[in-house]
C-alpha cells in the first residue's frame, strides 16, 4: 500500500511544520484589523442614522408646512378645464 521511506516523513513533517510557521507569520494581527474595519462600519452606521434622523425631522416639518399651506387654498370649483392641443403650457382659448 503506502511505503514511506524514513527520510521521506521527515521531509513531509519539515514542510509541515514550515507551513504552519510561514501561515503565522502571515496571519499575525489579522484580528486587529478586522476588529478596527468592524467599529469603523459601525460609527459610519451611527453617523448615518443620525443624519437620517436629522433629515427626517426637516421632512416631517416641510410636510406639515405644505398641508398647512394647502389647507389655506381656497378651492375652486366652477372652473373650466384647459385647453392645450399644442403643449405649449398657455391655453389655446387665451392664444391669438
């Protein structure tokens, strides 16, 4: 089946050994820096929300200040549709 010469497990448990040695060295102060990616995602998350927050209450605000504003329009009933075949924005009774 499997025949491994002496020498042939010694070179196998050499470069082992050199790859968990090599992957270390590689790999050391990975955890700082996902670390410091997460709380800078996070504090842009923050800073978005509160935006958001600051911007809807300026929403909410226009909002109110246009149904307040359309509620004082008196409304007009009796009025006659415009007329406009061309689209030029003036109606086609008023042209000349």
């Amino acid at each position: 089946m499997l025949n491994f010469d002496p020498n042939q497990v010694v070179i196998y448990a050499l470069v082992f050994v050199l790859g968990l040695l090599i992957g270390g060295f590689l790999f050391t102060g990975g955890g700082r820096k996902w670390k410091g990616r997460y709380n800078a995602e996070v504090d842009r998350r923050k800073e978005l929300e509160s935006r958001h927050v600051a911007a809807e209450k300026d929403w909410r605000e226009q909002e109110s200040l246009r149904n307040a504003a359309a509620k004082d329009r008196p409304v007009v009933v009796d009025r006659d549709p415009v007329i406009d075949r061309d689209n030029d924005g003036v109606d086609d009774r008023r042209e000349v």
